[in-house]
C-alpha cells in the first residue's frame, strides 16, 4: 500500500499517532500517546511500524529506542490535503 492510499485509511489511534509526530518525534513508550490511547508499549509500537512500512512514518534510533517521526512526503500529502493547517494534524 502506498502513504497516499494508507493516510487515506487511518484509524483514529494512528491518525492521533500521525499528528503527534507533526510536532515531534516519539517513542513506542511515550507516555503521552499511551495515556491519550489507553494502550500498552507494544500496540503503540505495532502501530508505528505499520506507519512506517506504508512510508508515513520514519525511524531513527535514539540510544536503547527508536525515535519516529512523520515523513517528509506524508507531511505534504497532508498538507495537500488540507489535513494539516499551521503545523498541526
């Protein structure tokens, strides 16, 4: 599936996902995400690997973690859209 089509299909836990990493980079433990989603370390992180095999999301490491982030490429999507409005999902 590509970005386009994928954005297109979110679910309301990875669209959250998708406009927190707008603003910023997180981990697969954030405590924010996984108190505003009610769900474990785990889901969030199956969450943002299917985000990141459909190129909406990228990796880096960060020491022991990894560190994701909304591609450059979605973000314009998004933006093209009008899914994005002054920096925010």
């Amino acid at each position: 599936m590509h970005y386009k089509v994928a954005l297109g299909t979110l679910t309301i836990a990875e669209t959250y996902v998708v406009g927190i990493s707008n603003s910023r980079a997180f981990s697969p433990s954030d405590p924010e995400i996984l108190g505003h989603l009610d769900i474990k370390r785990s889901r969030l992180s199956q969450i943002s690997n299917r985000l990141l095999k459909f190129g909406i999301l990228q990796v880096r490491p960060s020491g022991r973690t990894r560190k994701y982030s909304l591609t450059q490429a979605a973000r314009a999507q998004l933006l093209a859209w009008g899914a994005l409005k002054g920096g925010e999902a």
